[in-house]
C-alpha cells in the first residue's frame, strides 16, 4: 500500500541520487550516497591541489577529531572520546592493545552471532594468551542473555559483542552485559555498526567501556572510516601498544625512541589519517543528525514490522525477531531458493543482500517510501511465480 500516513523524514529523500532509480533496501550493508558527498569530495580535491601540504596544517590534521566529535554527538559521547579508524577491526586491534592477556583474568567472552571479522580477531589472540569463551545460540536469531551472562566470570577481561546483530538484526540487552562485567571487573566493547543510525545508542548512560562501529551502513558515509569510543576515565588511563605517530604529544618533532602519549581522542590513533574517506562521510553524518535517530528509529519498527507481516503471508521463515523492541533495522526473510530470489531482486534493481543462515536482508530506512516495502515484497513473489512456471 502507498504511504498512509504523513512522513516527515520523506524530506531527505531527494539528497540521495540512487532513490530514483532504484529500491533501495539494502542500508544493513551500504547506506544510501547524499548528494552532498560530490561537493565534499570535489573539496578535498581542490583543496590538495589549491593548497598542497598547506592543507594538513589549514584542515586536514583536526579532521580525525572532528569527525569523531560528529560520530560522538549521534551517541552521546564526550568530547574528544570518539577517535576515526578505517574499520572496524582495527578498533578491536586497538582495545586489545590495551589489555592484558598473560594473567588469570585473560578470557574473552563473546557470540557466536558476531560478526566474523570480530571473531577472527579475537580467536587470533589466543597465542599471546586471550582465552576465548564463545556463546552458541541455540536458533540462529537471539543470544540466550543468561548464558551469556554467566558466562562472564572473575576471569573474563573484554566481553566483545554486536548491539545489533548482523544476521538476524536482534537488538542485545547491552545494559544488562555491561552490569555483569562490570560487577567482575571486566570491560565490554559494544560494537555498534548494526544499531547507530537506525537505534538509539547512548554511550554515557549505558556507562560502556568502549564502542565502535563505522559510517558506511546506517550513517549513509561510505567505506573507510570506522570509529572507536573509549570512556573518558579509561582515555586518560589506558596505553595502547598499537600506536602510532599521530598519537604522541609532538608528532611533528619526530622524535626517536619511545612514544608519548597525547590526550584522547589522537591518543588512540596511529597512522596518518584517510583524509578522503573522513571527507565524504561528514554529509551522511549531518542528515541523520537532522533527521533524528529516535525518529528514524520509529519509522523502522514500522516499516520493518510490515515486512514481517507481508512475509507471513506466504509462510516464509523469519530470522528476525518479531519484537518490535528486540529487533533492529533489518528483517531477514528466508523464502524458497532465497540465494537465487536475491540475486533477481538485485538484476530487478530492488538492492538487498543475501547471508547464509539468514536469507535475503531487507533493511529499509528513513529515506524508504511505505510503498517500497510493499514493491520488494510483491517483486520476490514475481520471481518465485515466475520460477513456479518455469519449473512445470
């Protein structure tokens, strides 16, 4: 059915060029270009060739921490508590660095639903000492809380899990894990990619460790910048070992021998900074603020609750929760030969993607009609009518 009722967020819809031309569903993996990013990168460009090295010193050294300071803003964090990486893996690198892992306090308590590149970090740890404790789920959507509750022990040192899962979109109870850790003394790093954005992220009061995610998804900004939170107490305490020249107290005296450590957020940085990448995410990053995380957030349960119910219909199995408040912006639908359905969806220009044990993610946001929804929905029952007759 056409939009139904008034969408005051449909007003951003024109400053995303792909929009006309195709049904964009797929936020979960690449958010939607504003047009603003042409501009931003047509800056950056004559800004190098206008001002050559002139540039780092008139722009582009503070853009790291201007960036993060956005980032921040959207999750209520400090000032200065939010430093800019090219992913997320190198965040998790950097949280590591931080730590620990010859002791008796040396686990690691995470998912099975994580995300695997998180997963391959932290299972690569264990020759230096981190001890990996992996929480199974028992249906390929949710993780069991109490499990991995009790799982986090006198021994744990980091809990790494996903706010919002990738597969299924299931929302964790980050406030009760961060409880729990903190009673034994752990740390917990929220990896927030799959939430910031579409749900509301509030670092502070959540009292997180650290968090981390990027902008390319749900933030509309593009591949190459990651983010990293660390709460400002820790900041001021912690060392990471993996370090670089951006972080010491004079980076440009370019001294010898050991680093001295600068103030957060250029503390928990290393190397030169991905001035493109920065350049084009800040556009994406405005939007949302403008738009309104709690807002975006009450149009996606909407939304996301009508593709369930359009699902139903046909009996296809649902990877996602169906409550409201436990599910994030995506819903996994498993329909018959889904791979396939997916790849017809995309040669259709309805944009979605495809995950083992998941299905076909349909992820629409603040910018998605009503009637989206219902033509990526009624565009797979095409395909397997077509597929149905083919086949007799």
């Amino acid at each position: 059915m056409p939009d139904s009722l008034p969408d005051s967020l449909l007003v951003f819809r024109p400053q995303f060029p792909i929009l006309a031309t195709t049904t964009y569903m797929i936020s979960n993996s690449l958010g939607a270009m504003p047009v603003g990013v042409f501009d931003a990168m047509k800056g950056y460009a004559e800004t190098w060739a206008t001002r050559g090295v002139r540039a780092w010193e008139e722009r582009w050294w503070m853009l790291a921490s201007e960036v993060g300071d956005e980032i921040g803003r959207l999750m209520n964090a400090a000032p200065n508590s939010v430093s800019t990486h090219q992913n997320v893996t190198t965040c998790q690198q950097i949280v590591a660095s931080c730590l620990d892992f010859s002791g008796k306090r040396n686990k690691v308590v995470y998912s099975d639903m994580n995300f695997p590149s998180v997963m391959y970090f932290w299972e690569a740890q264990q020759p230096s000492g981190a001890r990996v404790h992996m929480v199974k789920t028992d249906d390929g959507i949710t993780v069991p809380l109490q499990r991995l509750l009790d799982a986090i022990d006198e021994e744990t040192l980091v809990v790494p899990v996903s706010h919002v899962i990738f597969r299924s979109a299931y929302i964790q109870d980050a406030k009760a894990i961060i409880e729990k850790a903190h009673q034994v003394g752990a740390y917990v790093l929220l990896d927030t990619f799959q939430s910031l954005g579409t749900v509301p992220v509030d670092v502070t009061a959540l009292n997180v460790d650290f968090a981390c995610g990027g902008v390319l998804k749900w933030l509309c900004g593009g591949p190459g910048v990651g983010y990293l939170y660390v709460r400002p107490d820790l900041g001021e305490r912690l060392q990471p070992r993996f370090t670089g020249w951006t972080a010491h107290q004079q980076p440009f005296n370019f001294e010898t021998g050991p680093i001295r450590y600068t103030d957060p957020p250029f503390k928990f940085m290393n190397g030169t900074p991905h001035i493109p990448a920065l350049e084009a995410c800040r556009p994406g990053l405005r939007i949302v603020a403008e738009a309104g995380i709690a807002n975006i957030r009450e149009k996606s349960k909407r939304q996301t609750a009508r593709l369930i119910e359009l699902a139903d219909r046909h009996q296809w199995r649902i990877n996602t929760s169906r409550d409201a408040e436990r599910r994030g912006g995506t819903v996994s639908i498993d329909m018959p030969d889904s791979q396939e359905v997916c790849r017809e969806l995309l040669k259709r220009d309805v944009l979605v993607d495809w995950r083992p044990k998941a299905g076909v993610r349909f992820s629409p946001h603040f910018y998605n009609t009503d009637e989206e929804v219902e033509t990526a929905i009624a565009t797979v029952e095409e395909i397997l009518q077509a597929r149905a007759v083919s086949a007799r």
